[in-house]
C-alpha cells in the first residue's frame, strides 16, 4: 500500500469522515474507492456514492480507476457527469440508473437543479482535489450540493494543501473529521532540482530554450503562474520550432483532451501549463519539470515537482526567480529544508542549435467503441501485410466515437496510408494526421 492508504484506509472501512492531505499520484483513489465500493448495495440501482473533482480530466481518470476497482462485484455501473460534453448521453444514463456518480461540481448542480438526478440514497461523499475546487470558485456550489444528500453519511476530503478555506467547509459539512497527512516533500535521491536566477523577461524565455536545448527531455511540463503566461511562453516556443503545447482554461474540451493524449504518448515533447489545468492529470512521470516563475505556494511547489521522478524513476526540476522572487526562494529553502544556490545557464551557444523533435505523431480515427473497435485492431491493421513495426506502434486511445494512435515520426505516413486504405472491422474509417 501507499502510505496515504496505509493511514486512510482503516478510517476508511470503520465509516468514519476523513480529511486526508495527499498530492496527486499518491494511490488516494483506491483508498476511498475501495471504502465505497464495500458499503455499495449492488441490486439497488440509485446513486450511493458522489465523488466530486475540480476537472473533466479527474472525474475521468477517478472514474476509471473506480471501474477496475469494481470489476469483480457484478452490474456495478460507475456514471461521470461533467461539463463541456453534450447533456444527451448523460440525461440516458441517469434514467437507467448507477451506483456510483463521479463529476464535477458544476454539471453536477445542473442535473440537480432540472431534477434529473437524486441524492437521497447517498450514503459516501467523496470531495477529491478539494483545494482546487475552491479556487476554481466551486464553494457555492459544492455547499450547495451537500445539502442535497442525507446528513447521515460518510464524507471523505482529499486535498493536496490544508488552507484555512478547506478547514471552514469541513467544519460545516463533516463530522468530528480524522485529519491524516501524508509528507508530500521530495527528497534528492528521486528529484534532483537545481534553481537559477535572471532578471529580464528575455533571460527567462532564454533559460527555458538552453535547459530544453542541453536536456533534450523526452517529456517536459512547464508550469506558469498565469493564463497569459502560458499562452505567450507556448506560442514563443513554437516559433523556436519546439513541440509544444498550451494547456491553460481557455481551451475547449476537445482541444484539452488532444493536447493531453498528445502529450502523453509523446507527439509533444513540451507541455506549459498553469497549476490548475494541470491538477489530476492522468499523465505518467514526465522527465523534467520547468518552473517557468516560482509557484506563489511551497505546496503548490512539491505538487509541480512531483509530475518528475514517479515510482521510482529519476527526474529534474528546474526553477527560474528573479530578484523580486528572492523572498519565495527563501521560504521555499526552509520549507524543504535545504540551501538553495543559483546555478548558472547552461551555455547561450546552445541557442544556435536545433530543438529535437517529438518521436511519435498522433493519428486519429474517427471510430471507437461504439463502433466496436478494439486496440488490438488497430495494432493489427498497422501492423498486417506490407504495414509498419509494431515498434512503430505507441500509445492507442479508444473513447466511444474516435481513436488516436501513436505512430513513430518516420512512418506517420506509411501508417495514414495503411488505415486510410485498409479496413478495420470490415469497415473504412476516415483517419487523419494531427
């Protein structure tokens, strides 16, 4: 067990309310999922459980790792409700039923307020990301909610920082909470982190282009403090000839899922991000994290960092600060307990250099699930008479409509060509490059 489950779970199982104070990648779903799942009521097709995220992208990553969970309790069904996707869908499923609803705050109140879903019968209420949620301006509508649910009930909250907002909802909405804390401090032997000092904007951008041009990571995440921030750093980026994306609020759904399934199965090399599109993510360990400016909270710090170096593997921090910066360094030395001494650039030489391309470029298939697609297909049809490697072959995403697969830069071609003119299932789908 991981030690967030360690702690939660004997809370967990005697029913008790729990705060648990955990980051991002720390195994905290299983140690509320698997309480839930073992108070569900099988045969009673009305919801028991809400779990609450901050994000699309949560809800979705909770739900999944819930339906594993659940797989071997029969006709368990497991609902995510959330915006930016057609209300349709959503509206079938609830009037057939489910045992659990995972969402997001928002879409969750829409369905309450059109009198499409009932929370009567819940018995478990699960806040995840709690911290985020309010600082995505969700405490009105999370407070509103609750009321909606039976007083008699088992309310769990996980949050990565433990602010003084998160500690007034839990007084109004849980009772007599267990608080357990998990040190989400990373040491050197996992993260090494180096840290330098500029003063211009210029030198800022410049140190991001020389610790991508002298680490030539497969995978990096850039944070920025603000959505502007973002914007500018990405699009500047791009016309260095960088693969990068932005992933900032302003995206709609559909550009937010490809710039996440891109980055993760490695046709971008660089994501920049702000903090709170970046929570919850789904995205295995990535090799560098680039503090583009020091995060405005030493919590918020260690949760950036700790994208790098996950379950075991080595990874790289890199901070930038300038002078009027200097008071949060410090801060953030005696929060991790350690000196922090400037380094120096890596050499201005490296400019002149060429920025190394992502290894693989994403293909998408307009057809999935519904059109009874399989991963095994598409390898198969990639890979048949006269087609590519299989270790050309990466990533294959499948949701209900589309497909992406991942294919090596070299053969993006070979491979459109191979799925535009064969067919898969019996049938010819149309297929593009991104």
């Amino acid at each position: 067990m991981t030690p967030i489950q360690a702690k939660a779970l004997p809370h967990v199982f005697a029913g008790s309310d729990l705060i648990g104070q955990a980051k991002t990648g720390s195994g905290k779903t299983a140690a509320f999922g698997l309480g839930l799942l073992s108070r569900l009521d099988s045969e009673l097709y009305q919801v028991q459980s809400l779990v609450l995220c901050p994000t699309r992208e949560l809800a979705d990553q909770v739900a999944k790792q819930l339906r594993k969970l659940a797989r071997t309790i029969p006709n368990i069904k497991v609902l995510t409700l959330c915006g930016g996707v057609p209300m349709g869908p959503q509206i079938s499923s609830l009037q057939s039923g489910a045992h659990i609803v995972v969402g997001t705050p928002g879409r969750i109140e829409d369905h309450l307020y059109r009198g499409r879903l009932t929370l009567d019968k819940v018995s478990c209420l699960v806040l995840d990301e709690a911290d985020r949620m309010l600082e995505m301006g969700f405490q009105e509508t999370l407070e509103k909610i609750v009321k909606q649910i039976p007083k008699q009930r088992q309310t769990l909250l996980f949050s990565a920082t433990y602010p003084i907002e998160i500690q007034a909802i839990a007084r109004r909405i849980m009772d007599q909470p267990e608080l357990i804390k998990v040190e989400s401090t990373h040491d050197d032997s996992s993260i090494e982190q180096h840290f330098y000092q500029i003063e211009s904007k210029d030198e800022r951008f410049d140190g991001v282009r020389l610790l991508l041009l002298e680490h030539q990571p497969e995978s990096a995440l850039i944070f920025c403090n603000t959505k502007r921030e973002t914007k500018e750093l990405a699009e500047a980026l791009k016309q260095s000839n960088f693969s990068v994306a932005a992933l900032h609020g302003d995206l709609d759904q559909r550009d937010r899922d490809q710039t996440l399934i891109r980055f993760s199965n490695k046709s971008i090399s660089v994501m920049v991000a702000t903090d709170v599109a970046a929570r919850g993510l789904d995205i295995d360990s990535v090799d560098a994290v680039i503090n583009y400016h020091i995060a405005q909270e030493n919590e918020v710090h260690t949760h950036r960092i700790g994208r790098t170096g996950r379950a075991g593997a080595k990874g790289a921090a890199y901070s930038l600060y300038n002078s009027k910066e200097q008071y949060k360094v410090i801060q953030l030395g005696i929060y991790l307990d350690r000196e922090i001494v400037s380094e120096s650039l890596p050499s201005p030489s490296l400019l002149k250099t060429s920025p190394q391309q992502a290894a693989m470029t994403t293909l998408k298939i307009d057809g999935g699930k519904k059109q009874k697609l399989r991963p095994g297909d598409i390898l198969g049809a990639l890979t048949g008479a006269k087609g590519i490697a299989g270790n050309d072959v990466g990533k294959i995403d499948l949701a209900d409509n589309w497909a992406y697969v991942a294919v090596s830069r070299s053969q993006w071609k070979a491979a459109l060509n191979k799925l535009s003119e064969g067919k898969l299932k019996g049938r010819s789908f149309r297929v593009r490059r991104l």
